[in-house]
C-alpha cells in the first residue's frame, strides 16, 4: 500500500478482512496492515503488491486466505490464563459436575475452548481436571467423561496445538512447576504434553462468524470477542446463548467488557471473577 492509494486500499482490504473473519482493523491499524502484507509480500512469490491484493480480494485461494489470517491474528496466550476461571472450575463447576456424573443425570461434560490460539487454554482444562479428580480421589471418575473441543480460526496455531509440544520460552508463561513436570516430558528445549492430555481434545480449525456448535455446558470464550464489532459481539451473544446447554456457562477475558448480555446471561460473581450463565 503506497502512496495515493494507500487509503482507498486500507478501507477495502479492512473491509474484506471484517467480512471474513470478524477482526476489525481499526484506521490506527492501518500501518500495522501494511506492515504485515508487505512482509508477506518479501515472503511469497506474489509479482506485486497489486497482484497480492486482488488475490486477497478474490478470497477463493485457500493459500492466500490462510496467509491473511495469519497476518491478522493475534494469538497471544498463556498457561492458566487469569487465575479466577480455574478457581471457579475447581470449586463451583467440577464439583457440581462429579456429583452429577455419579448420580447419572449426566453421561458427559462438554467444553469448548472457543478461540484456543497454541493451545494453553484446552490443555489447562484438562490439565486442571485431571489433577482436580486425582487430588481429590475421585477413582470413578475419568478425565474421558469430559469432551473438550478446541477451535481456533488460525491454521499455524492449531498446528502447535495439536502437536502438543513447547518451547522453553512458552512453557514458562503461567505453568507452575506442579503441572510442568506431572504433565510434560521435557527434552533439551522441547517440552511434549503427555498423550492422555492431549488425547482428551479434540482441535479443529473454525471460523467463529460461522454457525456454532452445540451443546455445551461451559465456554471459554476469551480474549476474542475483543477484535469483533459490536455488531458481531452482539450476534455472538445470540450464537453463544444457542451453544449452550440451559444451564451452561461462559468465561470471557479478564480485561474484557461485555455490554447488553442481559437478555441471555447473567453476570455472576465468584471470588474476583466473574463468568455468565445462561437464562
Ligand atoms: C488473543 S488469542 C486468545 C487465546 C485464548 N483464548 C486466551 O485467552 O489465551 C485470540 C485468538 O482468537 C483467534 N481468532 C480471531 N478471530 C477468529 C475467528 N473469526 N474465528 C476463530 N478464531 C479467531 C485468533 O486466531 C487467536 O488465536
């Protein structure tokens, strides 16, 4: 993006990217965009900048698409990322949960890490039940009663997620020495999450402007809702509330704000934290 065009660019390739994907880019983005699609540019084979943005335009190339979203994600996450949600796991929601799965009112808990970027946040839940049902001894209850399903729109991100496997650098953010030596084994600067952690997600790419899936009892739906327009925020509500069982649950970010959620959730206060539950 040069010169007298730049702006007229901006606008349609910010337009097609919000479209797409949901992330608006605001104006201030605009040399952050140029930036990355410039770098993209030294990085393939694209003749041009002109040439690179009418393949963006066309959106039908899957190499292309992948390489935009890449560009626009920002995947920034971390091991038990923010310290109230786990709490509020282990002292609100696990219990309830065990208590039903031993009366036989449920077969199955289902969660869905919304938004899982490398995969901190899918692991921590199961990292967080695991060692939940073998600290409190729950013999009868497995970490296979719980179904966790992890997405994220980012192809590069779910390659390092599914593979389960860590630098030094990463493995440090957030994970405490407990979960890093009960659950990965480490050798040289590559740390492997155990198979059975890892074999209790199951991560698929999806793009949350899509229809969602169903049903859930809790959604770890953070740090996402963030890149969205109102607008979107406002119909991912809706989605969220379709997704759902009756009784389910969401977390948002900490540092996040959630307007007009009145009609399907209530806000609820655990400790510092708070989460939503459904109407
Ligand atoms: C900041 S990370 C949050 C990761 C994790 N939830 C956490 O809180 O640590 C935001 C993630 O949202 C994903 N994302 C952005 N737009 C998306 C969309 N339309 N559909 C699915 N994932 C999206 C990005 O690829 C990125 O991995």
């Amino acid at each position: 993006m040069n010169g007298a065009t730049a702006s007229k660019e901006f606008l349609m390739i910010q337009k097609l990217i919000e479209d797409k994907c949901g992330i608006v880019l605001g104006q201030e983005k605009a040399f952050l965009l140029e930036s990355k699609l410039s770098k993209m540019l030294e990085e393939s084979d694209f003749m041009s900048f002109d040439d690179l943005y009418r393949k963006i335009c066309y959106w039908n190339d899957p190499e292309i698409v992948d390489l935009v979203i890449e560009a626009v994600t920002i995947k920034e996450t971390f091991w038990f990322r923010d310290k109230t949600p786990w709490q509020i796991l282990e002292e609100l929601l696990l219990p309830t949960y065990i208590k039903e799965l031993r009366d036989g009112s449920r077969d199955k808990v289902r969660i869905w890490s919304a938004a899982c970027s490398y995969g901190q946040e899918p692991y921590s839940v199961a990292m967080c039940i695991d060692n939940y049902l073998e600290r409190e001894g729950f013999m009868d209850i497995k970490l296979s009663s719980f179904e966790i399903l992890a997405t994220d729109i980012s192809r590069t991100a779910l390659q390092t997620a599914e593979a389960g496997i860590f630098d030094n650098i990463s493995i440090l953010r957030g994970l405490d020495d407990h979960y890093k030596y009960r659950y990965f084994q480490n050798k040289g600067r590559i740390w492997r999450i155990d198979d059975r952690i890892k074999e209790s997600i199951q991560f698929r790419q999806f793009n949350l402007i899509n229809e969602f899936f169903e049903k859930f009892d809790l959604i770890f739906f953070r740090n996402v809702l963030m890149y969205f327009s109102e607008r979107l925020k406002k119909e991912m509500l809706n989605k969220i509330n379709m997704s759902l069982d009756p009784h389910g649950i969401f977390f948002i970010g900490s540092s996040e704000l959630l307007n007009d959620y009145n009609l399907y959730f209530s806000m609820e206060h655990y400790k510092n934290g708070i989460y939503f539950k459904a109407k």
